[in-house]
C-alpha cells in the first residue's frame, strides 16, 4: 500500500520496518548490490515534508546503513567556514573537522566531484578514523551552485564502491536536497 504524506512519521517508519522485515535476501558468494530504487523510495517518504537538515540528514545516514551491504561507516560532513565538520553519521566515532584538500572528504570538496577509492591504504593523505575501512565513496552536496557538504561511506571491503553505487547515491543525494 503506497504511503501518503498524511502519514505521521511513525506510521512510515513502522511500514518501512515492516517492509525491511518481509523482504528477504538469499545469501551468496557475493554480496547482493544495494537496490537503490528502494532506498530512493524509503527516503522520499521518510523525509517527505521535514524541512529540518539535521534531522533530514541523520535518517538517510541511518537508512543507508541498514540498506547498504558492507558498509561499516556513512555520514555527512558540512561546509563551515571553509572546513568540513561532521554531521549526521553511522558508525563509530570519526574525525570532527577535516580541511578542504585534506584526505578522501576533502578531495572531493576541494573538486565538487564524487571520489571512490578502492584501497584506501594506497591513497596519500588519507585520514584513518576506522582502521578496518578499506574503501570509501564521496559525494558532495551541492545546492544552487553552492557546496554545502558531502556524503562520506566507507567499506571493510577493497573495492566495494563502483559506478552503480555512484548513480544510486547520486540519486539518494537529489532527494536530499529538495528538503534541505
């Protein structure tokens, strides 16, 4: 049954829960991929009609933490005064500040590009918060032309993130912006 924006926010995290609950993945050797159509769809509906950045931010980190196979960190970092600080994330504790330029999250804010890394132990610079991340993915946010942040996953796996992750979360990051 689709969900309207009537809803409360209880209703659509109990039927988001509900729908976690009753789909079933079948194990392999490989992981299965992240079906980014469905987490697009959950976070429409999880922060259709909240306005709040904070809040906003931490249920996408939330939901993509649960809805992404081998992840073991995801989170935001925001622009102020011309360095990132940490916003919303999942995981353990992390770096509270890093300067543009600085490590993976600051590369990609410094060139307003996504940035994957498949061995994180092979980039110069790179800023070790969980010794077992082994790849990261890195998205900005941009609004009317503006950086104001980035998207930050990383991964106890080399080479986890690759294209099909990038479009996903580009469009994790479009629906994120409309209310924000």
């Amino acid at each position: 049954m689709p969900l309207s924006n009537k809803n409360s926010i209880a209703d659509r995290l109990q039927a988001l829960a509900e729908e976690g609950r009753s789909s079933t993945r079948v194990l392999s050797q490989q992981r299965a991929p992240a079906d980014y159509d469905q987490l697009s769809q959950q976070l429409a509906v999880l922060i259709s009609g909240e306005k709040d950045r904070v809040a906003n931010l931490a249920n996408c980190a939330a939901l993509l933490r649960q809805g992404m196979p081998a992840i073991n960190w995801v989170g935001f970092y925001l622009l102020k005064r011309n360095t990132l600080v940490l916003g919303p994330f999942q995981g353990k504790p992390a770096c509270t500040r890093i300067e543009i330029g600085r490590g993976v999250c600051g590369l990609a804010a410094e060139i307003f590009k996504t940035v994957i890394i498949g061995n994180v132990h092979e980039f110069p610079g790179h800023i070790a918060c969980d010794l077992n991340s082994r790849s990261e993915i890195v998205l900005p946010i941009i609004i009317d032309g503006k950086f104001i942040g980035l998207l930050d996953i990383n991964s106890p796996e080399v080479d986890r993130f690759d294209h099909v992750d990038q479009q996903g979360l580009e469009g994790i990051i479009q629906i994120l912006i409309a209310q924000i």
